[in-house]
C-alpha cells in the first residue's frame, strides 16, 4: 500500500514538470517545440497570403480593383473603364489561371521581361507569362506596357472619355487577336457603366480647379430600389439619375451599379 502510494506521488510530481502534447501519431511535441512550430506557420502565411482580394464575381472584381484603375488613370492617362474591362476579360474576373497563380491580370507576355515567369497555353502551347506578387503589380505593368510602346501611342491622341476608340485603337495596335475584342470591351464597359469611373476622375479633377462642392458615389441596387426611393434617399431627381447613368427607362436590376452624383 505504501509502495502503491509512493508511486502516485512521483507520477505526479514528474507530470508537473513539463506539460506533454502527444499528437495523432503518438509523437512528443513540448510546449517550446509547439510555440516555434506555430510561428513557422504563422510566418509561412504571412509570406503566401499578401491580402489578396475575395473575389465571387464580375461586381466584387469591380469594386475591388476599380480605385486601382482610376489611380492609374490619373497617373498614365488611360481610360479606368479600359483598364477595367481589360481586367474582366483577360483574367476572367480575376478567376482565370494567370490571375490566381501569377496576379497576372492582362495575359502580358514575357516580352522584355527579367522577372517571374509562367507558361500557360494561349495563341501557342505553353507561352511564358509575366508573374507579379499582387495584382496591383500587374495593374501599374499594364500601364507602363501601353505608355512605353510606340505602337500604343496613338491611344493617347484620342480623348480620355473615347472609350469605345481605346477599344478599337487597342485591337488595331496588336493588343489582342480576338477580331471582338473591342466588342467584347464595349458590351463590358456599357453593361457595368465602366465609364462611371472615367467620370469620376474627370470630375474630381474639376472640382479641384472649380472648387466645387459636388459629391459622387455609388450605389449598388438591392432588392427594393427604385428610381423613386432612391431620388428621395440621396436627394436627387429622378431625370438627374437617368441622365447620369444613361439609362433608357426607369428598370433596375438588382447588382446594377449607380452613380449618385448632386
């Protein structure tokens, strides 16, 4: 009995001297071991995961990357709707191969290139792709690719608001060999009011020379919404409204994107 007892008390005490994690294998990990394989992972993520955005469809791709294309816009002169377009389509609203593995947005070939590389299958099997660690990346590459080529420079001749010349110069200067390429860009840029973001830069740049007090923002329909209630939440007339979004008739959908502008 005493022998029995003798025992516990050194099985006790021996527990209390360093706390064991015994895993699915059986395996030993002490406390230390686990703190430094936690941060290993921790670490590990930090270095994979560079806030990429979550991305479920064609309206979340613009509200993400559609700041990203005006900042562009201001900067390198190039139409935000054309960038964003161009964004939507190349990378399959940011779903496509080259979008989630290289953040390669444009399909931008390895032409002049000294950085990542990746092959995918386009015009020929497995072409060498530009990688960027973001997409913000691929997004400013695209700008510096059509500033930085001659034959892109007849873009810049055109207005800033001639969208739909952008997307024929764009096809015309050997951007892409889809013969509806600019189509494609078009039908995009109208069905999403892309040009909203065009005028959103253009009036900024006036209110800061007018010193204007006007206000522009968005809003996205949701179950509910008419032209009606929406004149009366934001205080603007319904002709206001469909002048602005250049709509043809009083009909929302819901998703559909709205400039609210006083």
């Amino acid at each position: 009995m005493i022998k029995f007892r003798l025992l516990i008390l050194i099985l006790i005490f021996s527990c209390g001297s360093k706390k064991v994690i015994i895993n699915s294998q059986k395996e030993k990990i002490d406390n230390q071991d686990l703190t430094t394989l936690s941060e290993k992972k921790l670490d590990s993520l930090e270095k994979t995961n560079i806030s990429l955005p979550v991305i479920n469809n064609v309206n979340d791709y613009i509200d993400y990357f559609s700041q990203v294309a005006m900042d562009e816009m201001r900067t390198y002169k190039i139409p935000a709707s054309i960038t964003l377009a161009q964004g939507i389509l190349e990378s399959g609203s940011g779903k496509g191969r080259l979008a989630i593995q290289a953040n390669n947005h444009f399909g931008i070939k390895c032409h002049d290139w000294n950085g990542p590389e990746i092959y995918h299958d386009d015009d020929e099997d497995q072409e060498c792709f530009r990688k960027y660690s973001a997409p913000e990346y691929s997004y400013r590459d695209h700008s510096i690719f059509l500033t930085s080529r001659d034959r892109y420079s007849k873009l810049f001749d055109l207005s800033i608001s001639d969208y739909k010349n952008w997307a024929k110069g764009l096809k015309k200067a050997g951007y892409a060999t889809d013969k509806k390429y600019p189509i494609k860009l078009i039908n995009l840029i109208e069905s999403y009011k892309l040009f909203i973001y065009d005028d959103i830069v253009l009036k900024k740049r006036s209110r800061k020379n007018n010193n204007s007090a006007n206000k522009t923002h968005k809003h996205i329909v949701i179950k509910g919404d008419t032209l009606y209630s929406l004149s009366k939440k934001y205080n603007i007339s319904i002709d206001r409204l469909l002048k602005i979004n250049k709509l043809k008739d009083r009909t929302l959908i819901i998703g559909q994107l709205l400039i609210i502008s006083k």
